[in-house]
C-alpha cells in the first residue's frame, strides 16, 4: 500500500528543507506533497520555490504564498508599505524572483493524492487556508471538517505543530513544519501516511538540520538588518522553536506600544515562549503579560 510523505511549512528555510529531501529519500515512499507556505517568514523563498519545482513535488497555496504575491501586486494597504513592523515582508517580497512568483501563482487551494485519492491535502482547512487545526480545535468541529471533504484522510499544517485526531469518520492529520516548528523542537518535521487494513499509520519525522546555517543566513543576507522587528522576531522562533512574532503584534496592540525595535526588549523581559499563546492572550486581557502562580 502506498506510503506518502507530506512536508509543509518551509518558510524559506532551504537547509531544513534539504535535509528532509534526504530523508524522504532513505523512506521508500510513493508520492511526496506539499501543504504550503513555501516561503514567507524566512530569507530563502526564491531558493526553496526553484528546489520545490526541481523536485517536481506537488503543492497547494498557502497563506503566506498569498500574502507576498499581494505585497508583489501592490495590493496592500499603505501603511504595510512604510511601517517597520512589515519591513521583513517588503523585504521578502523583493527577494522572490520572477519564476518563484510564477510558480507560487499557479498553486492550487488543495489536491487530492495520486496514489491515494482519499487523502485530501490543504494549508489551513477545507474553508480557509488561514484556519489553524491543532489540539485546541473543538471535536465537533474537526468531524464537520471531514464532513467537508470527499476522501476520509485530511492533510493539513499551518499551524506548525503536528497533530493526529482519528475518528469513525476518518483521518485529520497536522503534519508540522519544515522549517519553522513551533512545538518546542527544532528539528525539520513532516509526516509519511500509509494505508493498513484496519486504517492509516502516521509516522512523525523530525530530522535535524545545520541551524546555525540559516541563523548566520539571517546575517549575511541583510535580512535581519534590513527586516525591522519583525525579521529579529522570527530570528528568536527559530531559536525558541515557540512563536514570538503574533505573541509581540498582540502585546504592542494590548500595551499601545509602538510595533518596532524600541519595543522589543521590554516585551522580551516579560514574554515566556514555553507558555502557550492562550495563556499569554488571557494574562494580556487580565492586564499583565507576566505568568501568574
């Protein structure tokens, strides 16, 4: 029966990304599928597009594929294009060259397996590719999703944190992130599916990579220096493999505190990225950003 690998959220980060195409090649696996965001968040989105499409693997749009192909067209409100805070996505938008952004244009919302149609793979869910499935998603809610498909078997990520969730009804599978995992484990993580007798078997990879190389990247590319706050933010996601970046937007917002570097040690001093953004959402609406005992 066929074994399909399914890697997701790369996010620019090419040296994650080769160290799973070398580990999927040790896996004896059928088919391999993409679930988005090839780039985005990271320095090397032209570089994971041209591998991608050299491997020939197939893929569908995720939101940051969208989101910098409206940055490309202009079509943005005007103040993402002077404010700090979205220095990092101007800044990647230039990076991407003209046969990335051809290719990420053409990516389809979702795709169904060649050597398994009833496993259906989108970023976010069947409804949005900016909805999040992981553990806090209500289990009504994953069954309407399965309701919401053809096949029995999900593939989603966008959250970057793996989750299984097997039902009567089916399969939902999250299958991490490539190149910027926010499950407190840094390694490079995807998914390999395969169909038994009795239902599916989900097999969790996390393979290590060379970070410091795409850390020391973030240096010599410019990006950190030319990123604004944000580019310093995701510099300490993949250091922390936890998110800072939506946990500071909120801060700023919650705090009336300017989003740009001058408010990123204070908000440093009082964030624990080993708490979950529930939690540190809750304490931010109770008035304190410190964890209470």
């Amino acid at each position: 029966m066929p074994r399909i690998a399914i890697i997701a959220d790369i996010h620019a980060n090419l040296f994650a990304l080769e160290a799973v195409v070398d580990d999927i090649a040790a896996q004896n696996v059928d088919e391999v599928l993409v679930a988005g965001d090839l780039v985005g968040r990271g320095p090397q989105g032209s570089a994971v597009v041209h591998r991608i499409a050299e491997l020939g693997w197939r893929c569908v749009r995720g939101n940051h594929e969208d989101y910098l192909l409206n940055f490309i067209a202009g079509d943005i409100p005007d103040d993402w294009r002077r404010l700090d805070q979205w220095a990092a996505s101007r800044w990647m938008a230039r990076e991407l060259d003209e046969e990335s952004v051809q290719f990420i244009d053409q990516l389809p919302f979702s795709l169904h397996a060649d050597t398994d149609p009833g496993v259906e793979v989108f970023h976010g869910s069947p409804n949005s590719h900016s909805e999040g499935i992981g553990k806090w998603t209500p289990e009504p809610r994953l069954e309407q999703l399965l309701d919401d498909i053809d096949g029995s078997v999900l593939v989603c990520a966008h959250t970057h944190r793996p989750l299984q969730y097997h039902s009567d009804q089916g399969l939902v599978v999250n299958v991490g992130s490539v190149g910027l995992p926010f499950n407190s484990d840094w390694r490079a993580q995807y998914v390999i599916l395969q169909r038994r007798d009795d239902g599916y078997e989900v097999t969790l990879r996390r393979v290590e990579y060379p970070r410091h190389k795409i850390l020391d990247y973030y240096e010599t590319s410019g990006f950190l220096d030319d990123g604004g706050v944000t580019a310093q933010l995701l510099y300490h996601e993949l250091n922390h493999a936890r998110p800072f970046l939506v946990p500071f937007l909120k801060w700023a917002e919650k705090t009336d505190r300017p989003a740009d570097p001058d408010s990123l040690p204070e908000f440093l001093d009082v964030y624990d990225p080993s708490q979950s953004m529930r939690t540190f959402f809750e304490q931010l609406g109770r008035g304190t950003s410190r964890p209470t005992t």
